[in-house]
C-alpha cells in the first residue's frame, strides 16, 4: 500500500520516494535505503569470498594425496564438505536474487517510467559490462559481472510481466540446466567443449603452454599460480574467458541466474508493495520451507559428490541439486537473515558498509587474492590447506568491514560504485561527501 508524506510525494511503506528524481547521480538517502538489503549484500559478498577462495588461493587444485598430507587434513575435509553443504552456490544466488530486487527498485523510484528507465538501465550495464570485461579479461577467470551484465539487458524485457509469469518463468529457467546437460548428453554433442580446445589451442599458438584441463569445472593451475612475469600473466588471462564461456554454457549457468533475477523481481515488488519484511508469519514459514526443502537435498548433494560416485550419474545428478538444492537454500537465508535484521538489526548491521560498497569489496578480493596466492605476488597459491585460506578469507573480510565503515565516512560511494555511477551518467559524479556546516555559537 502506498501512501503520501508531508511533500505530498508517493512513498512505498519501506519509505522509498516513487518519483523521477532531477538528480540520479545523488545516492539514495540513508532513511530511504532499505537496511536489510545492504546487510544481505554484505553477508553475500563474504560466503561469496568464502566459496571462491579455493580457487583463488589454488587450494582446490592441490593434488588428493598432497592434501592427505597436510598438518590439518582431517579438519580440512570436515570443513570443506561443510562449506560444500552450507555456502557452495548458495550466495551467489543469494546476490543474483538481490540483482533483480535492486531492479524492481530502481524502477519503482523511476515511477515505472519507460522513457526513463530503459535507457538509464542499459547504461548501467554498459558500465557494468566494462567493469566485468576489465576483471575477467585482466584479472580472474571466475567473474560474475559480465555474465550479471548480459543477462541485465536481458531482464528489461520482463519488467512488465506480471508477479504470476515471472514465478513461472523462474521456475522454467531453473529446471532448464538439466534439460540443457540431456540434450547434450543424449545427442551426445557437448558444444561447450569447443571453447575448452579453442582456449587451449590459441594458448599454444601464443607460445603459451600450460596444464589446462577442459574437462575440470576450472583449470589445473599448478602451472598457472607459479607464473612469475606480469606481462605473461596477462597475456594468459586474455585467452582465459574462452574457458568461462564453455564453463557457463557446460553449466547452464545463464538459465539459473536469469531465473534468480526473475525471482528477485518479484520479491523486490514484494518488498515495496506488500512489506513482507515486516511479515514476521510469512517470513518464518519461508524459512522453514526453504531449509526443509534445502537441506536433505544439499546433504544428498554432499553424499553423492564424497561418496565419489564418478562420470556421468555425478554430472547429471549435479544439475538437478543446482535446482533443488542451492535455490530453496538460498531463499531461506535471505527469510533467515531478514527475521533478524527485524528483530536484532545491530546483531548484523556491521554487514550494511560491505553491502553499499560491495562491487568495490568483490573487486578488491580479488585483486589481493592474486597478490598473495600468485607468482606475481607472494605465491602461497596452492601451498595452504583449507582451513588455512577460509581463515585468510575471514581475515580479510574482517579488514574490509573496518575500511568500507570508516570509508563511507567520508565517501558517498565505494570506489568502484562512483566509476559505475559516472559511466551510467556521462558527467562527474561528486565522490566526496561535503563538510557538515559549522554552527556559530557565537551569536
């Protein structure tokens, strides 16, 4: 329900102004911000981190009986299928479904204005769409922001589509990886595999030689680590979104993540229309059947993939979990954590500074990840047990927690999310907050 304030402007109940404001560039008031989204987007930003430090640190590419061998191996193991059962996939979806709920809202506070709207958002992920090039071309092969801004453009044509049709397409999108692998499978044609041999063959072509194994959901990067030179690192990150490309495609990865936008969609119209964050009933039965749902399936998910049954039964199995197991997980997090922000929002609000400034933190991980872990930094890559780098990543969440509060202090945005802004807008966009007045006391 929408009401009126004291300036007679449309207000959702989360007190979000629906109008065209003069001025986009300005960020969204602190009143206006809806706190439970800023929190979420930080508690991702950190199991993202979590998730993706195996492979950046090269953990996950250290050789079985190498790792039997560490000081820590039994904890190790106990710990990585934990984290394979509580946070694998899980955030990332989380942050996908927190992409279309920020969609819905910006086109809520553009008063659903076509005209406005459409050409403000295809900017944004333009800008989005450099800033993804630069780190998946430059930096790591594992980036999320190209694929986000690609499937963004995509998302604009489901705007008016109603709450119904959206649920349904997201229920499609996220059963079409499994349809998608046994088409492949039964035609006996994986085409993604191509993109694996064309990575290989121009790296050859380019005097390149490296371990690159297709067939691994990544690369072997005992090599890769170790590569010392600058230069030779950046020529071998320029092949390497070949290798994304058919690990995307071999996943079905653009399915599910459309399908979690869609459903952002319609939980952000939730949000704004309904206030179903203050729905403390509905946000508990949620809860409740998304980890009822979620977690047998996420520990049958562990169970096949430790009891090492190998090939396709494997594969196949996987494609149906992505459905059934990571994607009501999620949705119960996100019921989980907002009954808290509810109840207890200083429990959790130290997470809001990483969520407004979270492109920055993602990029940032990224960029020390390399100097710590690869031959061009300190090279530990592929040297540390797991425990080991889940606590480096904790660490270095920690670090982030403490930069982004005392940065926002004195900053309107992160570093990153002011480059977006003035690639959206075309014009310099003011990063420093101004002064507070001085009152004179003096009389």
């Amino acid at each position: 329900m929408k009401t009126t304030d004291l300036s007679g402007k449309q207000r959702t109940p989360d007190g979000i102004h629906l109008f065209t404001t003069d001025h986009p560039d300005i960020p969204v008031p602190k009143k206006e911000r809806i706190q439970y989204l800023d929190i979420l987007r930080g508690i991702a930003i950190l199991f993202i981190l979590v998730a993706n430090i195996r492979y950046l640190s090269g953990e996950y590419f250290i050789p079985e009986l190498q790792k039997a061998a560490m000081k820590n191996a039994s904890f190790d193991h106990v710990l990585e299928i934990l984290a394979f059962i509580f946070v694998d996939g899980k955030f990332y979806s989380i942050f996908s479904i927190l992409f279309g709920i920020g969609f819905a809202v910006q086109y809520q506070r553009m008063n659903k204005d076509d005209k406005v709207f459409v050409p403000f958002f295809r900017r944004r992920m333009l800008g989005l769409l450099l800033i993804g090039s630069v780190h998946l071309f430059l930096i790591w092969l594992g980036d999320i922001l190209t694929l986000y801004a690609l499937l963004g453009f995509i998302l604009v044509w489901f705007r008016h589509f109603s709450n119904k049709r959206l649920l349904i397409w997201t229920g499609v999108l996220l059963v079409m990886p499994v349809f998608h692998w046994l088409a492949m499978y039964l035609t006996d044609n994986f085409y993604p595999e191509y993109f694996f041999r064309l990575n290989k063959e121009l790296l050859n072509t380019a005097g390149i030689e490296l371990n690159l194994n297709g067939s691994d959901p990544g690369i072997d990067r005992t090599e890769y680590l170790a590569i010392s030179n600058l230069k030779q690192l950046l020529e071998v990150n320029i092949f390497m979104p070949l290798l994304r490309l058919g690990m995307i495609l071999m996943e079905g990865r653009m399915f599910k993540v459309l399908a979690l936008f869609l459903l952002g969609v319609w939980a952000g119209r939730q949000i704004l229309e309904r206030n179903i964050l203050s729905n403390t009933a509905l946000l508990k039965k949620t809860m409740l059947v998304g980890f009822f749902i979620g977690i047998p399936m996420n520990l049958l998910r562990a169970w096949v993939k430790y009891s090492h049954l190998s090939g396709d039964h494997w594969i196949a199995s996987e494609y149906v979990f992505n459905a059934l197991a990571l994607t009501p997980m999620a949705i119960g997090y996100c019921a989980a954590i907002a009954l808290m922000v509810k109840d207890r929002p200083q429990w959790l609000g130290w997470f809001a500074p990483i969520g407004r400034t979270a492109l920055s933190n993602y990029l940032f991980q990224s960029l020390i990840c390399i100097f710590i872990f690869y031959g061009v930094g300190l090279g530990y890559g592929g040297k540390l047990g797991y425990s080991a780098v889940v606590l480096f990543a904790l660490l270095l969440f920690g670090w982030q927690i403490i930069f982004s509060t005392i940065w926002l202090r004195y900053f309107r945005f992160g570093p990153v999310e002011w480059l977006w802004r003035q690639l959206t807008y075309g014009k310099h966009v003011k990063l420093r907050k101004p002064a507070p007045e001085k009152v004179d006391l003096t009389g």
